[in-house]
C-alpha cells in the first residue's frame, strides 16, 4: 500500500464518520423544526437533545479533521479546491454557524423562539446541499482554467442535472440515516410515541433515497464516461448495499431489531461510500488532479501517519467513553438523568 | 504570477476580522478550564460549596462561548484555505503536521468536555468528575499550542530549503520546533490565562458594585486577582524574551515596533509618540532599555529599519500596537499587585468603589491587549505571509467574491457577537448567586470558612 491510498483511506472513513453523524444531527434538526411546524414536538423534542446535545462539538471536528488532513495529505487540493469553492463552502460556514449559534444561544442559554427551531431545522438540510456539490465539482466539467488558475463555472453547475441529483441524495440520505437511527434511540429511550413516528418517517424517505442513488449512477454514464464505468466495475459492492438496504427496510417495516437495522444502514452506506470513493481514483478532480500529483512529500505524509496513529491512540478510548455515558446509558438515554451543568 | 490586487485586499481584511473576532473566544475557550479546574479543586479540598458553585457557574458561561468558538474556528480554519490557497499549499508541504495535531487536540477537548457539562451531578465521588476536566484543560493547551506553532512557523521558517523554485529537504519536526516556538507558544498560554483571570475578576467586581455583599464575590475575586497576577508578571517576562527573539530572527519587527530607525548601540526604548518626517516626537525615552531588552545588555547594538529595503519592512503603526499592548500589561501587573498586598496588609481602599472600578476594567483591557498583540503579531510580520519566503500579495486567492464574503462574514459575527452577549447577560442576570443558592436551600453552604 502506497502513502497515498493510505492517505485518502485515513480521510475517507473520516468522511464517512461525518457523514454518518452529520447526517443523525442535521436530520434531527429537520425533524425537530417539522415535528414543532406540526405542533408535535411534544413526541420529539425531547429524545432529540437528549441525544445531539452532548454529541454537537464531536460531530463538527470530523469535519474540520477532513479538510485539514486534505491540507496536510493533499496541499495541491487545498489550492484547486481552496480557489474555487469559496463561496459554497463560506455559505456552508455561515450556515454551520447557525447551527452552533442554535446550541450557544438555545440550547446551552436558554434563549427559546420557535423561529430558531426552524432556523436550525431548514440548515440541516441547506448544509448537506452545499457540502455535496464538492462531490459534484470533483466529477469535472465544471472547472477551467485560467492563466491565473482554477475558476468555477456557476452557471453550469447550477444547470447541470448532476448537481440537483446529487443534491437531492444528500437532502434524502440525510434525512433517511437520522430517521433510522432516532428509530432505534427511541425504542432504546422506551418512547413509543417517538419510535413510531420516526419509523414513518424512515420508511418515508427510504424509497426516494434509494431511487436517487440509483439515478445518479444513470447520469454519470453522460457527464463522466471513465468515472461511470469504473463505477459499473464495482457492481457488487453496490448489489451487498442494496441488499443491505433491504434487510433495514424490512425489519422497519416488521417493526423489528432496529439496532441490526441500523447496523445494517451503516453496512450498506460504507460500503456505497467506499464503492464510489474507489470508483473516484487517481482522481480527486476530474481531469486536473489525481492523487499522485498533488500528494505531499515523504516526510510529511510519514509524520502525518504517525500523528494519526497516535491520536488514535487517544480518540478511540475518548469516543469510546462519550458513547458509554450517553449512547449506552440506560438512566441518560430513558431521560431519568439530566446532570447539565 | 498574477496578482488580483482588489482580492488580496479583502482576503486580508476578511482574515484579520475572523481572527479579531475567534481570537476572543478561543483566548477564553483556552484559559477558561484552567480558571474552573483551580475553582472546583479548592472547593473539593476546602469542602466549599462555594468554590463548586463558582465553577459550576463559569462552566455554565463557558459553553456558550466554546459554541461560539466552534464556529469561527472551523471559519478561519476553511477561510485559510479558502483565502490563501497558495500559502496553504505551501505551508501544507512543510507545516502540516501541528495543524493536524491541533484537530486531534481539539476532538479530544471537545469529547471530555461534553461529558464534563453533562455529568454535573452523575458520580458519587465529585473527584471523578473534576479528573474529567483534566483532559478538557490539556486539549484546551494543546490546540493553542499546534496553532501557535503554525504562526511561529510564519516568522521564523524553517525545516527545508528551496532549489530551483522547487521545495527539498523538507522535515516537518525541524519546522514544528523553529526558534520562534518557545516565546510565542508560552506567550500567547501566560497571556490566555491572565485574561481569562482578569475577565472573571471582572464579572466579580461587577457584582460587587452592583451592591452584592456576598462573600461568594469576595472568594471569586481574591481567587482570580491572584491568578492574574502570577500570569500577568509570567507574560511580562515572556515578554522581554519575544524581545530577545525578534532581535535575533526579526529585527525588522522589533525595529519598526520600537521606531528604531538607526541601527545603534545604546539604543533608547521608545514609548508612544508621534512620527514626523522619520523624527520622532513627543516619546518617552528609556534610556539603554531597548539594548537591554534586545540583548541584555546596555550597550548592545540593535539593528534598525536602515538595514531593510523599504519594501520589505512593516507599517510603522504597530508602534502603537506595541504601546497599547506593553501599558495595559504593566496596568495589569500594578493593579493585580497593589490589591495583592492591599488585601494581606488590609488596605481599606481595596474595597473602595473607585478600586473595584480599575478590577472592572481589567478583564476589557486585557481583552484589548491580546487584540493590540496578535495585530502586532500579524501586521509586523508584513509584507511577508511567511518571512522571506512567500509575500502576502502572493498568497491570497484571485477570486472575484473576496468582497461579498467580507459582507457575509460581517453579518455573521456580528449576530454571533450581540446572541452570546445578550445570551450571557440573560443566564446571568436573573439568576444571580444569591437567587442559585436560596433555590438551593443552601444559603449557608460554605460560610463557616
């Protein structure tokens, strides 16, 4: 194995990490702003911040994790992408603001309005839009190249049909994995109000997110041919994933084990995340860019590894605490403990 | 290579307000768990509530402006690469390493510190929950420390050379520890915690002013005033070893800091004044003081901004920079001082309104000079982005947006600025110790010391 698989490796689980928690936070936002728009919120609340509140800060370093890592791995991708995504990504800044704002002033001061609710709500599903169009404008077609350098064409990727496509997976995927995943916290918190609903809503999603997926697979044929057929070439990881994806609708639908169910999400969801990471090589942007050349030197990538290991070392035991007080605890989880500050 | 002069300016503008404005909250998300670890260790020891209470209340403070700092630190975090995409892709070649370690620093913080905030109450022995804070204040450090490392790394390169344009010999632990590392880092720690001191001494001052007699206030104060002083004279004498340093490495920022404009020896110090056709006016002379704070010695020769190309020198503003950040320090010192021994020998007037007012204002002035330091930090490292290698102008980004962000950024810190202190003064204002420990029932807790 190479510095540079080994590289994109450490910072794609670490994508997928996000992803996954990410995707629990922005979608019980979601949840929580709609459940209230719906004068429900008495079902939902309160299962919700029991579970983001002590989790918010985590869920925001892997991100930063990521887009540091691609700094130190990939220094040559923090340029393309550095000059060209300034405005998605400062709107994606501004809109992870809100979302920090809504803890600092709600949910830590108390500050109380239901137009925060909805505030927060509406980012959790603006924040993975923007996020995902990085995915978009890696697939190419979207950047030229000036004498000065890389420039990003808007109106074309705002007229692309990839973008939307991919857009719309992000907004149901998210949606989807938080729904599964309160699913299972709920009948964990013996809440059965909230079990159910949150059942709905999983099956609910479930079936535009796995359509979507599938049609980006059919886009890609037109916009990027040699992305398409390496894609193709991995059918059976994307077969296990939606074979996957069967099993977590039918024990939701059977109302039954919602803990293998979403053991099963995150099996199906790794291995279609992986699948289209893997697709993706060399290229981190299409046809500019492949990880060969815009990878660090030796002494670097040896040094970053290392530190990698050894801050593993000492995140793996952290992580492992967090979940046990507050994931596992059944007193914390059933909403018998509270112990805030 | 081209250069968008417009973008340059506004990426410049748009980093300096994200940095003004996170450096408050990330000063305070550094030195906070320190102030609330000594809090609830003495109330541990002395068994006194109040002690407990005083950290229980910070803690309370704290998170709003951790939340806070999340944000505008994944902000300038993403606008480094976003505005600097070409420093970055230099910098992530050489300097990578502490910037990647300062993630882990702070996801190692940001665990224990949600387990801190919500396990207030859930072990029998307070001890467990005190050893939680431990790594919260270590993560804390550290990730001032890696970030700082970055900076020093900005003023003082090291760790490879370049040949033919092309860079070789890279080794990122010879960039991690340059010879700016040991002045900066404990700088900017000493600095972190004499501030966080005095601005907690200041929310007591206040509340004594407002008419509180509670003794509760009194334990805060004395607690904090002794804090920021040990920290205050630790910063002073660090920094007369920057000093020393920039003398050494880059004694174009000490000459144009100082108005040092004639290398000489015996050089004199010079404190505010005006400039006037390169003469300096009004100033007050120290004299031998900036030979002594060059090299240790009175007679040593210090080299001015004659030796440098004008290009290559900083704006000589930071002189004021210098000034606010030197005078509010020794105020800091004296203040701290004088209430220091006022309170052992029992000086009456240390309880006098007029005494509270000058405590008041420390934690402001303490505020303003971390900002008056990290501007003179930044501007006198100028025109270099980093020093004799990469020029500002050349860094930033050519995109044509630069000047809409700034609007957008603007926007946002300043709704973030008005909610969290709005935000605190609503925790705070309603609830104050008294009303806490009456809903309590403990009104007594704690009084027998």
């Amino acid at each position: 194995m190479t510095l540079e698989i080994i590289g994109i490796s450490v910072l794609w689980i670490f994508l997928f990490g996000y992803v996954i928690v990410a995707s629990i936070d922005f979608g019980a936002g979601f949840f929580n702003a709609y459940s209230t728009f719906r004068g429900k919120e008495h079902i939902l609340t309160r299962i919700i911040q029991r579970y983001l509140s002590p989790v918010w800060e985590v869920t925001n370093v892997f991100l930063v994790f990521f887009f540091v890592g691609i700094v130190g791995f990939f220094p040559k991708a923090a340029f393309y992408y550095g000059t060209t995504l300034l405005v998605p990504v400062s709107i994606a800044i501004i809109l992870l603001a809100v979302r920090g704002a809504y803890y600092a002033f709600t949910t830590y001061g108390k500050l109380r309005h239901k137009r925060y609710v909805y505030l927060y709500g509406l980012t959790g599903l603006f924040i993975p839009a923007s996020l995902s169009i990085v995915l978009t404008i890696s697939e190419g077609g979207f950047i030229r190249m000036e004498e000065w350098g890389p420039v990003l064409d808007y109106g074309m990727l705002f007229f692309s049909p990839l973008t939307w496509s991919i857009v719309l997976l992000s907004l149901t995927a998210v949606l989807y994995i938080s729904a599964v995943f309160l699913t299972w916290y709920a009948h964990k918190a013996k809440d059965e109000a909230a079990t159910n609903l949150m059942r709905l809503y999983a099956l609910i999603t479930a079936v535009p997110m796995i359509l979507t997926a599938a049609g980006i697979i059919v886009e890609m044929r037109s916009h990027n041919i040699e992305h398409y057929e390496r894609l193709i070439h991995l059918w059976w990881m994307f077969a296990l994933s939606f074979l996957l994806f069967m099993g977590t609708f039918y024990l939701l639908w059977k109302k039954k084990s919602y803990g293998t169910a979403l053991g099963l999400l995150i099996g199906q969801f790794s291995l279609a995340f992986f699948a289209y990471g893997i697709s993706h090589y060399p290229y981190l942007l299409y046809p500019y860019l492949t990880l060969y050349d815009s990878f660090t030197n030796t002494a670097m990538a040896t040094a970053l590894i290392i530190a990698f290991i050894a801050g593993l070392g000492l995140l793996i035991p952290s992580l492992y605490l967090l979940l046990h007080l507050f994931l596992f605890n059944k007193e914390y989880v059933e909403g018998k403990r509270n112990d805030y500050v | 290579m081209m250069v968008n002069e417009e973008a340059v300016f506004y990426s410049r503008v748009l980093t300096e307000l994200t940095l003004s404005f996170h450096i408050i909250y990330a000063t305070i998300g550094v030195g906070i768990p320190l102030m609330i670890m000594i809090a609830q260790w003495i109330g541990i020891k002395k068994n006194d509530y109040h002690y407990i209470l005083l950290a229980r209340r910070w803690a309370r403070g704290y998170v709003i402006t951790v939340a806070v700092g999340v944000v505008t630190g994944t902000a300038i975090g993403l606008q480094l690469s976003l505005l600097w995409p070409n420093f970055m892709e230099l910098a992530g070649h050489i300097i990578a390493l502490p910037l990647f370690m300062e993630t882990f620093a702070f996801f190692f913080e940001a665990i224990f510190l949600g387990i801190y905030l919500y396990t207030w109450d859930r072990f029998e022995n307070q001890k467990k929950h005190f050893m939680l804070l431990i790594p919260v204040a270590i993560g804390a450090s550290f990730s001032a420390v890696f970030i700082t490392i970055v900076n020093s790394f900005m003023n003082a390169p090291q760790g490879f050379d370049i040949k033919d344009g092309q860079l070789v010999n890279i080794n990122p632990i010879l960039a991690m520890f340059n010879p700016a590392v040991p002045t900066k880092v404990s700088h900017v720690l000493t600095s972190a915690f004499m501030t966080c001191a005095f601005v907690l001494a200041s929310i007591a001052a206040y509340r004594l002013l407002r008419g509180s007699r509670h003794v509760y206030h009194k334990k805060a104060l004395f607690l904090t005033m002794k804090i920021g002083l040990i920290f205050s004279i630790a910063t002073a004498v660090i920094g007369d070893f920057s000093g020393k340093f920039l003398a050494e490495y880059q004694p174009e920022k000490l000459a144009a800091a100082e108005w040092h404009l004639e290398t000489e020896g015996k050089a004199p110090l010079i404190l505010y004044g005006i400039l006037d056709n390169d003469e300096v006016k009004y100033a007050i002379k120290i004299p031998f003081a900036l030979s002594i704070l060059a090299h240790s010695s009175p007679t040593a020769e210090v080299i001015g901004l004659d030796q440098f190309p004008k290009d290559e020198t900083p704006p000589l503003y930071i002189h004021y920079l210098f000034d606010a950040m030197v005078t509010i320090g020794m105020i800091t010192v004296l203040v701290a001082l004088i209430y220091w021994i006022g309170t052992v020998k029992k000086w009456s007037f240390i309880l006098s309104k007029w005494f509270n007012w000058l405590i008041l204002l420390l934690g402001p002035l303490s505020i303003l000079a971390i900002e008056a330091g990290w501007w003179l930090d930044e501007v006198g490292r100028q025109p270099w982005i980093l020093r004799g290698i990469m020029k500002t102008s050349h860094a930033a980004t050519t995109s044509g947006q630069v000047d809409l962000m700034l609007l957008l950024f603007t926007g946002l810190y300043i709704v973030l600025g008005i909610g969290s202190i709005v935000v605190l003064i609503r925790m705070f204002r309603k609830n104050t110790i008294e009303q806490e420990l009456a809903d309590q029932g403990l009104e007594k807790a704690g009084e027998h010391l």
